[in-house]
C-alpha cells in the first residue's frame, strides 16, 4: 500500500522517526512506544490504549522480524495487513506508525548479536533456541531509534516481557518497560495473530488451555506438588485434544527460575502446545 494513503502519520526510516519525536520532544511531550509484528487484534489495541494512558503520544511498530523466525517456521505466511492494521491503529489513537524494512534494521554487513542468560534460559529456549537471540537484538534496536518514555508489551508472551525488562535493565536504556494483562476472548483464549490459522475444531480445543491453567493454578494455591500439578497439566491437555505439549512449568514470577514447593516468591505458571500447524502459549499468576 501506498504509504502516502496510510490513515495516519507514518515513518519507515528511523532518521524519519526521530525528526517526529524530537517535534514532540521539542513541544514538552511524552512518548509511549508499542512494538508489534502486525495482524492487529483487539490485544494490540488494548496495549495503544494503554499507551495513551502512559504518554501523550504513541509510536506503534509494525515490522515482521525475521530473526527470531527459524527456518522452519512461518516468517513466510506470518499475516501481513498493513493497510488494515493502519485504521485500527487511527482509530485506536495511535500518533505514529513506524515500518521499518527487514533491509533498514538488519542492512548488509549487520554484525551485532545478543546473548541472554537469566529469564531467556529454559521454556521457549528448549524448544525455539534462535528466538530471544532475535527478540533482543530487535528489541534493542526499535528501543533505541524511538527512545520513548516507555514501551508497552503484553503479557501474553510473558517470558518475553521478563527478557525485555532485563535487556533494558542490562543495557541501561531509558525507556520504562510496562507490562499489559493478556486479552481474551469470551471463551479464555489469550489473542493472538495466529489464532487464524485454528480450525473451528482446533478453537475449540485451543479454548480449554487458559481453564486448565487456571485449575493448575489453584491446586499449586492449595498446596499441591508443583511437579505433580505439571505433569498432570500437561497430561489433561493432550486429553483435551492438543497433538503435544512442549511444557507446562511453574516459575518464579520474576525472573522465570524454577522453584521448589513450599517457594513463598510470587509464582507464574507457563504452558506451550500445538494443535496441528499452531503453536499456542499462555500463562497467569499463581
């Protein structure tokens, strides 16, 4: 599409995107940033109306980042709906769209990786052991070219809001990173762009994840083996339909190091399965 037709201001140049914030900056505003892959769902939405809450002007990213795809996996059909995912961004009161090309952040001779201890060890890293290596340099970088006040991510990918928050902390960037309660449907079922590739029967199944997470939750609260509530967990979700289930784990809440039974630290339970070509995760408070 046409940038020029784009329902709001839009910058794909990160020297374009700073001359906007320096204006706002100049005139005694404050920016939130919201980072997004596109596909828009009322899940981003609700992080811009959050952002609006945080700042009086809101930057949103749209940009697809190929470095935290393996080969195998779906940077290729990932959606891509730029033209709709302008309007619900104007309409949501986004100030800004940045799209930056896969050229423009990662241009010929790009050298620079980040490796991540901490929160980034374990869960997805077992399975998807690429992708915090390319969360955090994209992260890193999209910080960086929009220096806003804050940066707002869901808690949905909550492994990824702890490895963020440390990246900033470790790094000593500015920017305070706000994390936003998960968005469901009526049913439970966190929102996600790739919840369209679920069949109705797939949806259905996918619908009983957050339930059996919230049972798990509750026997962990009433004293029950965290190892026991883990395997059992996982258990009822392949009995529930899902094809496999690449963890169910009890966390600390904070920085995602596993925790005996008896732990008076905040908790945080955390699940990934599949249903056929979709990789669901999810999680909540303990």
């Amino acid at each position: 599409m046409d940038s020029a037709a784009l329902p709001l201001p839009h910058a794909a140049r990160p020297a374009d995107l700073r001359r906007v914030v320096a204006g706002w900056r100049a005139a005694g505003e404050t920016v939130a940033f919201v980072p997004t892959m596109g596909a828009l769902h009322d899940g981003h939405l609700r992080l811009v109306e959050q952002a609006r809450l945080e700042a009086s002007r809101v930057v949103t990213s749209v940009f697809v980042n190929p470095t935290q795809f393996a080969a195998h996996e779906d940077l290729d059909t990932y959606p891509r709906t730029l033209e709709r995912d302008a309007e619900l961004l104007a309409g949501a009161g986004c100030d800004l769209l940045y799209t930056p090309t896969a050229s423009t952040m990662y241009p010929e001779g790009f050298a620079t990786r980040i490796a991540m201890d901490g929160p980034a060890l374990g869960l997805e890293t077992d399975h998807r052991p690429h992708f915090f290596a390319g969360v955090a340099i994209v992260v890193a970088k999209l910080l960086n070219q929009v220096q806003a006040d804050v940066a707002l991510f869901g808690e949905k990918d909550y492994q990824q809001l702890r490895v963020i928050a440390r990246l900033a902390a470790d790094l000593d960037i500015p920017t305070r990173i706000i994390g936003v309660p998960t968005e469901r449907d009526g049913h439970g079922l966190a929102l996600s762009s790739r919840n369209t590739y679920l069949s109705e029967i797939e949806l259905d199944i996918a619908r009983r994840l957050n339930g059996r997470l919230a049972a798990a939750a509750a026997r962990i609260r009433a004293g029950d083996s965290i190892d026991v509530v883990e395997r059992e967990t996982a258990a009822a979700l392949l009995s529930d339909g899902f094809a496999s289930v690449d963890y169910v784990a009890v966390r600390d809440a904070e920085c995602l190091a596993t925790v005996d039974d008896g732990t008076e630290a905040p908790l945080r339970i955390l699940a990934a399965a599949w249903l056929g070509r979709t990789r669901l995760i999810d999680n909540m408070a303990v």
